[in-house]
C-alpha cells in the first residue's frame, strides 16, 4: 500500500520569515503602484503651472505639512483595511502636485528631461544600495531612528528659515544632507521590514516611499542648480 507523504509543519521561525517576506514583498508592489499617482499629479501640476507656494511661500510651507501630515495620521489611521491604500494613494497624488512646481522649473532647461532622467536614475541607485545593505545587515538598526528623525526636524526648521534668509548656499547644504538622511532612513525602514520590526505594508510604503520622494527632489535640485543649461 502506498503512504501518502506527510506536510513537516513550519517552524516559527519559518513562519516569521514568511510573514516578513510577504510584507516586502507586498510593500514593493504597492511601492510600485504608488508612482501612478504620483506621476499623474505632477503631470497635471505642470499642465495647470500649479504652486501651492507663490501667494505665501512660509505659508504654504505650514499649510503643506499640515495637509501631509493629515493624510499620514489618516493613513496610520486605515492602514488595517482596504482604505488604507486608497488614502495613501490619495497622499502620493498629492505629493505628486506638491513636486509639479520644481518639475517645470527643470523643464525649463534645456536639458530638463535628462536632468529628471538623472533624478530618477540616481534614486534608484540608491534605494539598490540601500535595499541590498539592508538584507545584508540582519542586526536590528532600530537605535538609527532617533537621530534620524532629529534630523529631519532639523531639517525641516534649517528649510523653513531658508524661505526668509534666501541663502543659495544653505539650500544646496539642506538638499545634500537632506539625501544622506532620507537614504540613512531608506536603510532603515528596509531593515525594519526585513527584520520583523514593521508588520504593516501600508505603514511600510508609506515610510519607503517618503524616503524615496525626497531623495528624488533633492536630487533634483542640485542637478538644476549645477547641471541646468538654460542656452
């Protein structure tokens, strides 16, 4: 008589693995999903010459964070359902207008699409790298957070006093350290997934996909500051 082969149940260290491995994967593909919106809002931003800056920059500025942030608590808020991720592709949309105004300040350049292309290519470098660090380095990066997030705040003020002193030289500074810090925070929301320390795909784009957006319009910046050709 022939014995039917018996399933070994999974350890649960292979059940852990598993449900990691899924949130990752899960969380490149609504990554991936996230860049519709995205470009669609920044394509219909440079149609309509949108700026959300030019009546007020300061208070454009506060009433930018304010709605980001409003669509990040709602975010956290529904991340347990289907809701969820239409919030969070309302929020890429969003932030897609948000990026139309430097957009078409770069398209004005003679060189503007290869310097997007540049843009691009560079970001995706780095999330490469980052991606790869953080499946290499399997020790917990969670103690990174702190400082991180002190950093950003500090960027946030060193950008909101720009706006008033309008010094070329501490935008170019806020951009550069602006890219080590948001692929420092790519890193380590790419270990947090990897090693079990996020759970939530939802949460998980979110927080890779901010990181992915500044770094993209902060390189940006620099290559229309020093690669612009207006001839």
């Amino acid at each position: 008589m022939q014995q039917v082969p018996m399933m070994t149940p999974a350890s649960p260290s292979q059940t852990i693995a598993l449900a990691q491995n899924r949130v990752l994967r899960n969380t490149y593909a609504l990554l991936a999903l996230s860049m519709v919106p995205t470009v669609l809002g920044a394509w219909i931003g440079v149609q309509m010459n949108f700026s959300f800056f030019q009546a007020s920059p300061a208070i454009g500025f506060i009433a930018f964070l304010a709605i980001a942030f409003g669509f990040m608590f709602a975010i956290e808020k529904t991340k347990n359902s289907g809701l969820g991720v239409a919030v969070l592709l309302g929020f890429t949309f969003f932030m897609g207008l948000m990026l139309s105004r430097m957009i078409g300040g770069v398209l004005g350049f003679r060189n503007g699409a290869a310097l997007i292309g540049l843009a691009g290519g560079g970001t995706a470098i780095i999330f490469a790298v980052m991606a790869t660090l953080a499946g290499t380095i399997k020790r917990d990066l969670s103690g990174m957070g702190k400082a991180l997030f002190i950093g950003m705040i500090m960027l946030l003020v060193a950008a909101f006093a720009n706006i008033f002193l309008q010094i070329p030289a501490l935008m170019i500074a806020i951009s550069v350290i602006a890219i080590g810090i948001f692929s420092a925070f790519l890193l380590y929301d790419l270990n947090r997934i990897i090693t079990g320390g996020e759970t939530n795909y939802i949460s998980a784009t979110l927080a890779v996909y901010l990181s992915l957006y500044n770094i993209f319009a902060n390189l940006l910046a620099l290559l229309g500051i020093f690669g612009g050709d207006r001839e």
